[in-house]
C-alpha cells in the first residue's frame, strides 16, 4: 500500500465529515449561522436578521447560497430570509408557517442536502406552531426552541405560541447523542455553545420533571420579559415578506 495515497484518502473522508459553522451577528442577542460545505462551496444561512444583510456579503463572497432557513416566524426582528430568496435561492420554513415568500416548505423527518451534507429538520412546535430544530453534522439550531443554560427557551406568549405544545416537544430531544452542539437563536453576544448533555445538566428547562413547572417558569419569563418591542413592525413584515417603508429602530 502507498501510505501518501492512504493520507489523502484519509484527509478526504475528515474533511467531508465536517461542516463549516460560523455565527454572523457581532452585536445583538440573535444569532445567524452560516453553514458551508467547503468542498462544493454551498451554503445556508439559518435566520439571517434583515438589518445585518449587508454585513454578511463578505463572509459569502464565492459561496453558493442556496438555502435561507428560518427557524420559524420571527416576532422580534425582520428576517432577510425573503430579501435573500429574490436573488435566487430557496426559503425554507415548516410546512405550517404563515409566511409569504417561503419556497420549500418542510415537515418533520425532511432532509435536504447541502452539498455533501444531509440538513435534517424536527418540528418542535410551542414557542410557535411553524418551530423547527435543524440538524446538521453534529450540530442541533434550535432557533427559539431552546436557549444556552439559564437562558432556558423562547417565550411561548406571542403568535402561535402554546405552553403545553413546547413541553412536549421536548421530548424530541431525545433523538440527538449528548455531544450534539445546540446553537441557539438568540444568547447574549458571546456566549460560547454548549452541547446538549451540558444543557441538559445546566438549562433550568431540561431538568423540569412536570408540566405546571414549565407552565409556571412560561408565565413568569413571559411577565418579566413584557411586550416585544419592535413586534408590531417586524411580524407583519415576516408575515407578507415585505419591508415597511418606516423601519423604526433604524431611524
Ligand atoms: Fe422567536
């Protein structure tokens, strides 16, 4: 045998194991990935923020994007993820989000390649009815499914949430291997992911044993939190796929 033959084959067999993950948002408590192949240069961008577009073009320069994923119906931000569809690639949603503009809608189980990688999606509905996990080479994003730690998960208040929908639907994270990483939808900046067996030990969510627990944590997180302050522009902006003429954070 040649071993140098026998390294590339090596080498080769690594390098497609391995996606590459990176999250876009410098500043803000939302978090964008951008997933790449970097063997046939094809990349997704899970919930890009409309704002940030511009400042994505230069981690995409040479890359083929061919999917935009939204996690599910934004209430807090306007997607990108409809601006991005108009120039070509394809916007991924569950198959009962409201939202115009969505290409290719999905249901549980569904997998759609990237390249040489298998995205697979899990709905997870509770935070809204349209929630989605996707996985992808040791990675789960869970978008506002669940959070780092403390953090614990999304508010299940606003449009299309349901308590008791959310704590069932986390029985679906039984389906991941503990040394998955969850990358989340929103974290303060910085916060370094962890898997999900360190969430399981660490997020106040996963150690709950009954349902009222999970209904009470709900409506005290959600009194807390209060009204969402840019919802009134950014869901009906998600909703029609449409940007408003007056952005008022950007003013
Ligand atoms: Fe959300």
């Amino acid at each position: 045998m040649n071993p140098p033959v026998w390294d590339k084959i090596k080498s080769r067999v690594v390098i497609e194991r391995s996606v590459r993950v990176e999250q876009l948002n410098t500043d803000g408590w939302a978090m964008t990935y951008l997933l790449v192949c970097e063997s046939s240069g094809k990349a997704a961008l899970i919930d890009p923020v409309w704002d940030n577009l511009s400042s994505y073009e230069s981690a995409l320069e040479g890359l083929d994007l061919v999917y935009t994923i939204a996690t599910h119906t934004h209430a807090d931000h306007i997607t990108g993820c409809f601006s991005l569809a108009e120039k070509g690639c394809e916007y991924v949603m569950h198959k009962g989000s409201p939202c115009l503009g969505v290409t290719r809608h999905v249901v549980d189980g569904d997998e759609i390649q990237l390249g040489n990688f298998a995205l697979t999606f899990h709905h997870v509905p509770g935070h809204t009815s349209d929630s989605l996990i996707v996985e992808v080479s040791g990675h789960i994003f869970t978008g506002d499914f669940l959070f780092t730690g403390n953090r614990g998960v999304g508010r299940d208040d606003l449009l299309g949430g349901r308590i008791d929908q959310h704590w069932d639907s986390l029985a679906v994270l039984k389906r991941f291997p503990g040394d998955v990483l969850v990358c989340s939808g929103h974290d303060p900046p910085g916060t370094k992911m962890q898997s999900l067996a360190w969430n399981r030990e660490n997020n106040p969510i996963l150690t709950m044993t009954s349902p009222d627990q999970y209904r009470q944590w709900q409506e005290t997180t959600s009194a807390d939190l209060g009204s969402v302050s840019n919802i009134k522009t950014a869901l009906p902006a998600n909703l029609f796929a449409e940007i408003p003429e007056n952005v008022p954070w950007l003013n």
